[in-house]
C-alpha cells in the first residue's frame, strides 16, 4: 500500500510514462489515462475506481490489475471496445466476497470496502497505434475504532514504592489505521516516554486481527505521590479518518485506590459543646480520630487515670460515643492511630480534656408559697445551686427583671407585690443549661374596692325606668366576696390580667326609691370589708306615667259620686216615691 503522499509521487510517474510513449518508434498518436491517484473511503461503504482513457484511441481494450504487498500484478479483470459499447468481465476476485465489478464504463467497483482492499490498483489501456498507457490508484480503507476500554489497577498501590507502578491498562480495538493512545491526569495529558523510568513510562502492543483491522493495547506506569489518591484518570484513542480528520473516543474516569502513611492526626469532639469544649452532663458524647493515611488504620481509644492508660475501645472508624455524660467522667482522653509505617517523628497520638458542665437543682429558702401581711417589714429570698462552670443566678416577676444574684429582697409589700417569682440559673459559655424555680407570693389584707362607672353614662340626671349597669371589682387575700344590696348580683370572676381583682356586676331599673337610697356593693374576707354606694340624684318621673296617675285619680272620683248617691237612696228607702222611677207626684 503507498503511503498517503502516492499522489504527489505519481505525477512524476505519468509525466515520465508519456515521455516514453511519445519516444516509441512506432507511436503514430499519444494515449493517456486519468485515474484518481488516492481513494479514501470508510470501511463498509462503496468504492468505485474510475479509469478514463484521454483523447480519442479508437478501439482499446482496458485492464484493472491489482498489486500485491511484495509487487506483483494480478489480472483483475478487463473490457474491450465494440462498436459503442465497452464489454468487460471480472477474471479474478481472488476470493473477495463480494466479487469486484466493473461497470458499463469500465470503473472498477468494491462493494462493502474492506481493510484487505487497501492496495494499488493499475489501470493499463492499449489502443494499438495510439499506444499504451496506464496509472495507478491507491485505495485507503478507514475503520472507527470500538470504544475505548480501560483496567485500572484495583490493587492498593503504595507511594512508599520507588519505581513505577502499573496504572492501567487501555485498549482500543478494530480500527484502521492503528489508532494512537494517550493518557490524562486530571484531565492533562501525562507526557511519559516509551521507554522505561522510574517516574512513568507507558508500553504499546498492535495487533492485527483476522479481520484485518487493528488493536492497540498501552499500558501505563507511574510513580505515584499522595496527591494522587484524589486524581482522576482515563485514557484516549486517537484515529484517522478521510480527508485528514480525525477522531477521539475517551474511556471512563477511575481513580486509585493507594496505600499511604499517617503524616497528622486529628482528635476532637463531635457533639454540641462549646469552643472551650464544655459539654452538658446527661448528653451523648462522641469522640473523633482521624488520621490521613490509607488505607484506614486501627484507631485506639483511652483515657488517663493517674498517667495510666484506660484502654476504652478499637476500631477501624475513629469514633467512640460516650453515652449520657456524667461530671464523673470529665478528663483527659486521647486516641493513638496504629500505623506502623509512619515516620518516625509523625505524632499518631492526640490527647483533649473532657470538660462536662453539670447544674445542680435550685434550692429556696422558702417554699411554693410565702405569705406576708399588707404593708408588712422587709423579707428576703435566697436562691442556691452548685454547677460547673459557675452558674449566674437571676430573678424575675412576669418576665420583668428584678435582681442578679442569688437574694431577692423584697419590702413595701402592696397588693401588686403580689405574684410568681423565678429564680434562673444560666451558664453563659454553656447553651442551653439552665435551671428555674419559682414560689408564689401572697398578701393578706384587707380588701381593696374599686367601684366602675354606670353603663350607659346619662347626661343631665336619670329617669324613672332607666336601664343600669353597675360593676364593682376588689382584691385581696383571701380573695374577698363582692355582695349587693339588691338582687341580681353576678358571681364574683377573676379581671384578665387583673392582678388578683375579681368583679361583679349588677343590671337594674332606676327608680324613685333607688334615687334616694342608692345601690351598695360591699367587698369582704376575713381580714375586713369595704363598701362603695352608687348615688343616682334626682330621678325624673316618666310623661306616659303622669297621665295614667290622672285618670287614676278621675276614675276614683267618679266611683266616690256613685257611692254617695247610692248612699242616698237608701235612706229615703221608706219613703213613697223615693228613687222609684216613672212615679209622678212630689217627692
């Protein structure tokens, strides 16, 4: 097979091929032949040689020979003018399946191109007094190669190691021309040579195969560094296609599974604690050790008691969880990686103190309840706990700050004094751990009355059969019972947010005798009562009523006249004609 510059070397050929014809003797005329000097086609596809004698050599016949690897010719086939019309036929296929062809027009025809196809192929025309000429095609036959395949290395490779180890192994099958493998890192390409180094070198193995086409296996070496065990690899096929272009088929990424030493140890605590590494008693605890070697080595946990080692736990994953700390288990804990081939001055043990923060339940010096006399001396409370670190105490009514500290002095006792006290106690460099207690202050007296303003207000004084509503609240302790002078009272119920007052209410009529006497609410407990009346002033009598009192007074009139005359009559009863009617005569 010529290589791909046979066309630039075959017009010397032609050149040099007419000059002998022209020189020939016996040449009465000049024939000459245009064949296409190189065929490029893709395997599978049609190939159709052409071969066109130039000028006009009367009758001629046309051969195709084929020319094998060591230079010999082969009669492929030929045709031969007759008339106006070129008759051919195949002489020999030698066993191509499917069989050469030629066409009506002589061109030599390949179905489905095969890599075995790629040779010269020698057109000869002979035209007797015209001569004989011939040229040469070369055929090309390209192949995509199969995807490219990849084995990694999945052994642990160590970097300890000081020559190139074995990578991969990369393989790009049936293609043609032999394709070209590279290697990459990371996605750059690794310039290793073909020879052997201890930084890297890579071996290539082509292969024929009985298809012809071409395999190529590269094997890649390297001397690995720690950097590596995070690097992506993958190789790439590289091939030829017609008209110069090219193609790349990429294999898979992998990565490297490498054996390295612990060069630093990490050890730490892995629960909600504080930067100063307080943790809360009562909580889960978990320790981390973590070395940078690899694979994972052994880890082992313990703690100092007396500068003896306390041999905890072992185990390939470099945690150990303390359930439920307690106050008693705050200390110093190391964990120590076995990794035999660390250097030497490489520190595989770590040691932390483990600080665990505990609050003890508060304690007051009184209890749920204290009771104090209105207007009573001045009284303290005490707040106490033990914690660690030192806890802050602080107290507060309603969520109002009152003191900071463990006493809460309290003096000028009135009934607002009254309520729920908190005692807090917080560890600011520790979230979360606080503790409350709370007691219940009381504060007998006397009631205290507060009468409210009649609903509707009326402007200008009160008429008979005016709707009112009165309400009368008080507080105290015992909490005090609100009574009425009247029925029809409300039981007595708590003011929302009233701070220990209690109302009640009274709806009524206002009348005469109401404006005179007024309305009494009156508030008691054992410690005494207090009463408010509620004045109405004048109260003016209704137009409608003073009408009906008239006519009242009329109607009784008019019932004494009629009794008067009955009167009357009956003492002139025995007397003739007395109160008899229809008599005539005098009386």
């Amino acid at each position: 097979m010529e290589p791909p510059d046979a066309a630039a070397r075959s017009a010397p050929h032609l050149l040099w091929l007419a000059l002998v014809l022209a020189a020939h003797p016996g040449a009465r005329a000049q024939v000459r032949v245009s064949v296409p000097p190189l065929v490029e086609v893709m395997r599978g596809e049609l190939v159709t040689l052409d071969c066109a004698p130039l000028g006009n050599p009367g009758h001629f016949v046309l051969e195709w020979f084929l020319t094998d690897r060591s230079g010999t010719r082969h009669h492929l086939a030929s045709a031969e003018t007759q008339g106006s019309e070129l008759r051919g036929r195949v002489h020999d296929s030698r066993g191509r399946s499917p069989p050469y062809h030629l066409d009506s027009q002589g061109r030599l025809v390949l179905a489905e191109a095969q890599v075995g196809d790629e040779r010269d192929y020698v057109c000869v025309v002979r035209a007797e007094a015209a001569g004989t000429a011939e040229a040469t095609a070369s055929l090309r036959v390209f192949a995509k190669p199969e995807a490219t395949e990849v084995s990694p290395n999945n052994g642990i490779l160590s970097v300890i190691e000081e020559s190139a180890q074995e990578i991969a192994t990369c393989k790009s099958q049936n293609g043609n021309p032999a394709p070209q493998i590279t290697w990459y890192r990371n996605g750059q390409r690794l310039e290793v040579p073909m020879e052997m180094n201890p930084e890297g070198y890579m071996t290539s193995r082509t292969v024929r195969e009985a298809s012809g086409l071409l395999s190529l296996t590269s094997t890649l070496y390297l001397r690995l560094q720690k950097a590596d065990r995070d690097a992506s690899f993958y190789c790439a096929a590289h091939y030829s296609l017609p008209s110069g272009k090219q193609g790349r088929l990429d294999s898979p990424t992998f990565h490297l599974t490498l054996h390295y030493p612990t060069e630093h140890v990490q050890f730490w605590v892995d629960s909600p604690s504080t930067t100063e590494g307080w943790v809360r008693e009562g909580d889960a605890v978990q320790l981390l050790c973590q070395g940078d070697g690899s694979p994972s080595p052994e880890y082992t946990f313990f703690r100092l008691q007396d500068k003896q080692e306390e041999v905890l736990n072992t185990n390939l994953q470099g945690n150990w969880t303390l359930a439920g700390a307690s106050r008693s288990q705050s200390g110093i804990y190391g964990c120590r990686v076995e990794d035999y081939d660390a250097a030497e001055d490489v520190q595989l043990t770590k040691t932390l103190e483990l600080r665990v923060a505990y609050l003890d339940p508060l304690e007051l010096s009184v209890g749920e309840e204290l009771s104090v006399h209105l207007n009573s001396s001045r009284t303290a409370v005490t707040c106490s706990t033990q914690g660690l670190p030192a806890p802050t105490l602080r107290w507060t009514k309603d969520s109002v700050p009152l003191a900071d500290g463990p006493t809460l002095p309290l003096s000028s006792f009135t009934f607002d004094s009254a309520g729920t006290y908190v005692c807090e106690a917080s560890v600011p460099t520790v979230p979360l751990l606080s503790r409350t207690r709370s007691f219940r202050l009381l504060v007998q007296g006397s009631p205290e009355l507060r009468a409210g303003e009649m609903e509707p207000k009326v402007e200008g004084g009160w008429t008979e059969g005016d709707e009112v509503k009165l309400i009368c609240s008080a507080r105290g302790h015992p909490e005090p019972q609100l009574t009425w002078n009247q029925l029809g009272g409300s039981p007595a119920e708590p003011v929302p947010g009233g701070k220990g007052w209690v109302s009640s209410s009274l709806t009524l009529r206002v009348t005469s005798a109401l404006g005179r006497e007024g309305v009494s609410c009156e508030a008691a407990n054992s410690q005494g009562k207090v009463s408010h009346v509620f004045h109405f002033g004048t109260v003016a009598p209704q137009t409608a009523q003073a009408g009906v009192a008239v006519m009242a007074v009329a109607v009784s009139v008019g019932l004494l006249l009629l009794v008067v005359a009955a009167f009357y009559c009956m003492r002139r009863k025995g007397r003739p004609g007395c109160c008899r009617r229809g008599e005539k005569g005098a009386p």
